[in-house]
C-alpha cells in the first residue's frame, strides 16, 4: 500500500512539474503573440503615415488604400433623420458634423478600439474590436446599432488588406516604368 502511495506522490510531482513547465510555456508564447500583435499594429500605422505621404496617393492614377474611416453614412442619415427631426439647426446638420467627427476620430491612428483575446481554450488569440469600448458605447447609445455596424465595418481593415494593396501598386509601378522604357527604346530606335 505504502509502495503504491509512493508512486502516486511521484507520479503526481511529475505530472505537477509538467503542468507547471506548460504554463510557463504558455505564458512565454503569450507575450511573444502580444509583442507581435503590437509590432503590427505599429507596422500598420508607419504604413498609412508613408502611404499619405506618397505623391500618387488619393490621385486618380495612383493608389488608394481603403482607409479607416470609409463609412457607409446611409444608417447615419436614417437615424439622424428620425431622432433629430425637429432639431433647431436642422438634422442634416447635425448629421454630417457627428459622421465628420467619427470619420475624423477612426482615422486617428492613435484612436485604438481593438482587444486581443482567446479564442477556445487553445492558446490562439485573435484581435478583435473591443465592443466595451466607451466611444463605442456611447455612439450605440445615441444613434443605435445601424449606425455603430457602420462604425465598426470601416474599423475592420486588416494589415493583410494594406500589404495586399501595397503589393499590388508596386506591381503595377514596375508595369508602368517597363511601359515607359519599352516607349524610349522603340522612339531611339534607328529607322531602316
């Protein structure tokens, strides 16, 4: 009997020094995730800060980026429409100076609505739009769902989006310089 309390006690031990070990692990791979989803947070506003200052950014022949703070103003005019109806300076007004304020705030790369979360009981976290956020909140409270579903879609670009795009203008930049140079050789080209 003793024998076989002795190997439980030992057994036990291992199994609590293996556990322990895991969630050491856990926690080490936890802040490396965390340290990673902040440097592509960073990595994702330098981004928009370079794409701003591009010369073909916002041109008609240049590039775009789907920036945060496209948002869809038909649930704001509804809403604005129905709660300020009888507002003395008129709803449309009021309308547009409470979207100009939101498109402004979204754009913000300092305005931060997101939280990093687990997902199942796996160790996988995921970062996704904090809906406790006060701003949040507050917008859902005084406009409603519609108008916060507006909010929140044009919150939802991801970094995947940006190195898609910027891809894809590097692309089409190399296109447009071989265009170019095929131009040059073919008008120095000597007539026969």
């Amino acid at each position: 009997m003793e024998k076989k309390l002795a190997e439980f006690d030992e057994r036990f031990d291992s199994l609590n020094e293996e556990m322990e070990n895991d969630q050491m692990t856990i926690s080490n791979l936890t802040a490396k995730e965390r340290a990673a989803t902040e440097e592509l947070e960073k990595a994702r506003k330098a981004s928009l800060k370079v794409l701003e200052k591009h010369p073909s950014f916002g041109k008609e022949d240049g590039f775009y980026v789907r920036r945060m703070g496209q948002i869809d103003d038909d649930p704001w005019l509804r809403e604005c429409e129905t709660r300020f109806k009888r507002a003395k300076d008129g709803w449309q007004l009021i309308c547009g100076t409470k979207l100009s304020a939101w498109v402004d705030k979204i754009r913000d790369p300092e305005f931060h609505c997101f939280k990093t979360v687990q997902v199942g009981t796996e160790d996988k976290w995921k970062r996704v739009l904090d809906e406790n956020n006060e701003d949040l909140l507050a917008l859902k409270k005084e406009l409603g769902e519609e108008v916060l579903k507006s909010v929140t879609t044009a919150l939802e670009t991801t970094l995947s989006e940006i190195i898609e795009l910027l891809t894809r203008a590097a692309v089409e930049g190399r296109r447009k310089k071989a265009a170019v140079k095929r131009r040059r050789l073919v008008d120095n080209a000597p007539i026969r």
